[in-house]
C-alpha cells in the first residue's frame, strides 16, 4: 500500500482534490492533488468510489473519464487521511486492503458504464493498478507506469495482480512486479497496458473524443459487453455462452437495440438514447 514521496495531507475542501462535471453524458473525474502527484487518501478515494457508482446509475451518464492534473496521474495511496485506528490486530491489513484498495479498483471493473483512463503522468502502485481498470486507456507521452510494491518490500495490492496478468500474460507480469521498473508510455502501448499513446497536449481531446463517441452509443449493450468480456477469463466456454445469450436477451428489450435493428433495416443512422 505504497505512498508517494513524502506527501502532505491537505486541508482543501475534498470537492476541490477531486474535480467532477458532467459534459454531454460524460462523467469526468479529475484527481486534483498534483502537490503529491495525486496520490489518494481515504476521503478522496471514498469520493471516486461514490462518483463511479452514481454514474452507474445515472441515465444521463453514458461514459466516464478518470484523469488529473499536475505531472503525475496517481502515485499510490496516501493513508494519511485514514481514520485513526488503534493498536494493530490479525486481521487489519488484510480488512484494510478489502475495504480500501480492492474497492476501488472494483468500484471502476463494476461501473456499468465505461471508464477510460486518461494517464498524464506518473502512474505508480495502486495509481497503476486504477489506470489498467478502466476499459480503456489513454496515455500522454511522458506518462509511466510503476509497479512501485517491490521497492517497498510490499505485495500488489489493488488487484494489480489479478489485473496484470489478464492484460499482458503471467511472465510480463511478473517481470514488472518482481523488478519495478518504470514502464514508459510507449513500452506500456506496446505491452497491451494502454491502448494508445498521444503527445500531452493532445489527451484531453483524444479521451474527449472517445467518450463522446462512447456516449453515443448503445448504453446498456455497452454495459452489457463489459461485464461479459471481464468475466470471460473466469468462465468456461459454456458458461460464458450462456451469460452471452442471457445478455443478449436482456439487451434485445432495451430501446436502442431495437433502434439499432430498425436503422439497419431503414438503411440509416442509428440514434441511441442510452435506454
């Protein structure tokens, strides 16, 4: 559960550490900490949680962005901002990862919307681990990657090891994990951990760009996607037939599903409304 350097709790109201608006049906989330390359506290990460699950179940959000500001994306969590805790019992650590880390990088593989990452910098640790969550991933050219947990004689947490494997396979992996090294945007491009790599004054429009197309799009089939694609790994083929059929049917009652058929019929555009 790595910090970053030296990082200071603030005093700044929490709506301030983490800026949110929602711009034509997308919910942006900016980690606004840079002072401490953005690493999270306990508040600020309560508050990421809290957004992603309202815009799961907001109609009028149809796709999520999760940025910052500053040079660095996340460098880990700050547990400064924690609630004191007395003295340490069996148990706490692990109950404290669960409620902590684990819960956020679920709170973003749960969201039944899409979450891009725009990385503009130095993402380390569970920073990392919040970036290879999210469905998609857009990274500036000076951004890195650090699985930082080795450097502190500490286990992945925040399910980097769950995570890492499924994007890039168990011996790359491993090799990031053991040695933490920091992975270059391109090098994480071409490993598979991010989909495309943009010069820095360019992220902002490319994750604008994105969401906004997915924003248009069919919300619930979307969603739908999603969920299949994140439990493939986990099913066997007849199971993931079957929540494959099962989504499909779910699908097909949605009113863009059957805009989507009658535009192909009618040889036109199709127009979603998310519903």
């Amino acid at each position: 559960m790595p910090s970053s350097p030296d990082p200071t709790t603030s005093s700044e109201p929490l709506d301030s550490l983490i800026l949110h608006t929602t711009d034509n049906a997308v919910s942006w989330i900016t980690l606004n900490r840079p002072e401490a390359m953005n690493a999270v506290t306990w508040d600020q990460r309560e508050r990421i949680i809290a957004l992603l699950d309202e815009a799961s179940g907001d109609p009028d959000v149809r796709a999520v962005v999760i940025t910052a500001t500053g040079k660095g994306f996340c460098a880990g969590a700050d547990l400064r901002g924690a609630p004191a805790a007395g003295e340490r019992v069996p148990g706490d650590v692990a109950r404290t990862v669960r409620q902590g880390a684990q819960r956020l990088i679920s709170a973003v593989l749960d969201c039944e919307k899409p979450v891009i990452a725009a990385v503009n910098g130095t993402a380390a640790g569970i920073g990392a681990h919040l970036a290879f969550a999210c469905d998609l991933a857009i990274a500036a050219e000076p951004a890195t990657f650090i699985e930082v947990f080795v450097r502190r004689g500490l286990v992945p947490d925040g399910g980097g090891a769950y995570l890492l494997p499924r994007l890039i396979g168990p011996r790359r992996a491993k090799e990031l994990m053991f040695f933490g090294d920091a992975v270059s945007a391109a090098d994480a491009e071409r490993l598979g951990l991010v989909n495309r790599v943009v010069p820095a004054d360019d992220l902002e429009r490319t994750a604008r760009e994105w969401a906004q197309r997915l924003a248009a799009g069919p919300t619930r089939a979307l969603a739908l996607t999603k969920q299949l694609v994140n439990a493939s790994l986990e099913a066997d083929r007849a199971t993931a037939f079957a929540a494959e059929a099962a989504a499909q049917e779910i699908n097909m009652t949605t009113t863009d599903a059957n805009e989507g058929v009658a535009a192909f019929v009618e040889r036109r555009a199709p127009s979603y409304r998310g519903r």
